[in-house]
C-alpha cells in the first residue's frame, strides 16, 4: 500500500483545522473557540489583517505563534481580536504602508457581469504591472515606502503602520495593451466588474480569470490602461508570456519588491 497516497487523500477528504481561540483584545477575555481550516489563515501574522470566523469579523492584534509553519504542526492558534465596533474606538495604524495616489471613478452600472470583484482603497492597484522602461522612477518612488516598512517588526505589525505614503510620483504610470490582444493570448475563463469600497462599480473596470491568475484593471477604448493582480507567487509560464509579450515587470507595492523575466 501507498501511503503517502493514503495521507494525500485523508487530507483532502478532511482537510487540516486550526483550534483558533479568540481573545477579546481589550477585556482580555475568551471570546470562543473555533475550528478553523488551515488554508483560511495567513502564512504569518506580519501585517494588518482582518479575519472572517464563522459569521464574525475580527482585526487581529496579537497572534501567538505568528507562523504557520508553528501553527500548522500544533494546530493550535491564540488570536487578540477587535470587534468592528471596537476598532473605531482603537488607535490602530494604517492597514497598508502606501497607496495609489487616485482613487477610480465608479458608476453604478457594471462593465462586465459574470462575476464581482470586491476591492478597497487599500487594495488599489497595489500589485501592478508597469512597463520595465520605468524602473527608475518605480526604484525612486519605492525609496520612499521602505522606511515605512523597516520602522516597524514582528507582531507591532499586526497593530498597523504609523505612516503611509501616497504614491504620487508613479501615479501616471499605466500600460497600453489591446483588450482583445491581452484575451486572445490567455485562457481566460470569466469576465467580471469591480465594486469599488462597496459604493460603486469602477467606471471602465474589468476582472479577467485564467486557471492560474486574475487581472483586473481599467479600459479606455478596448486598450488597457492599468493592469494588476489580486495575487501572485511565483513565475510560471502565463506570467512569462505577459510579462514578456508587453514588456512588463510586476511591482509590488506593499512589500517594495519587483518581479521580471
């Protein structure tokens, strides 16, 4: 018998949970316990985060291990939460240590409709593909942010970050990229809209799924004008061929790092 088959299979059949218990970060106080699957947690606590547990919405400020790599083995997991209503009364940092200078104009009619992507001002733009032609000016504006980034460490993190920088130097920058081209050399699967802090649909706004990514950006006249990711890991060939197909290089702006071919 296989079994390492055999754990591959229990643990997709019963995936790992997590025995997270909730502390109430300004009584001290459990709130409760609550199993949770391991694939719903953050790698590490090393920032901002805010987490949806079983109906409940909580910021965490404090988390003991920080890691997953602890966590996971353990499967034991003890969270200082705030409350929505409590996080109005808290003197938290900033969620993000920089954002896009320009908001998107929102309009209440979608541009694509099979599906809705759900962003925030702190989501903007924030992993972009710029062209590679402006790495210096990318370097210069980064320059900036890294301060920010190093002045604070470990689980002080989670209680956000004291300053931000509004990113004004690069605020220009964007792609020129046909619509149709860019679709035609992926597989995309979905089409969709973007609502924008849950006020509007961003006006000219459009969501790309493929098997492995989702785009997302802004459309004048059928050419894409800025074009981002919701997530990325590593390089594979998709991200090779767009990379290279437009002469792009991938920034990402919370973490003032670059990604190339």
């Amino acid at each position: 018998m296989n079994y390492a088959k055999v754990i591959d299979a229990a643990l997709t059949l019963f995936p790992k949970r997590i025995k997270v218990t909730c502390i109430d970060g300004v009584t001290g106080q459990q709130i409760g316990i609550y199993k949770v699957p391991f694939s719903q947690l953050p790698a590490i606590f090393d920032k901002p985060i805010t987490l949806d547990i079983e109906g409940h919405t909580w910021r965490v400020i404090k988390a003991d291990p920080l890691s997953a790599d602890e966590f996971g083995i353990f499967r034991k997991l003890k969270l200082h939460v705030l409350s929505v209503e409590q996080q109005q009364q808290a003197s938290l940092g900033h969620n993000v240590a920089t954002r896009h200078a320009n908001n998107p104009l929102t309009t209440s009619t979608p541009f694509y409709q099979q599906f809705t992507l759900e962003l925030t001002p702190d989501d903007w733009l924030q992993l972009e593909f710029l062209p590679t032609d402006a790495l210096p000016l990318i370097q210069e504006e980064m320059a900036l942010i890294d301060p920010i980034l190093l002045a604070q460490n470990g689980s002080s993190l989670l209680l956000g970050y004291e300053t931000m920088h509004i990113r004004q130097q690069t605020a220009q920058l964007g792609v020129e990229i046909p619509f149709d081209a860019f679709c035609a050399a992926l597989p995309v699967n979905k089409k969709g809209n973007i609502r924008f802090g849950g006020d509007g649909y961003v006006e000219n706004g459009f969501v790309v799924q493929t098997d492995n990514y989702e785009y997302y950006g802004i459309l004048v006249n059928n050419q894409i004008t800025h074009l981002c990711l919701t997530s990325f890991d590593c390089i594979d060939d998709e991200f090779t061929q767009v990379a290279s197909n437009w002469d792009l290089a991938l920034v990402n702006w919370k973490q003032c790092s670059i990604t190339m071919c």
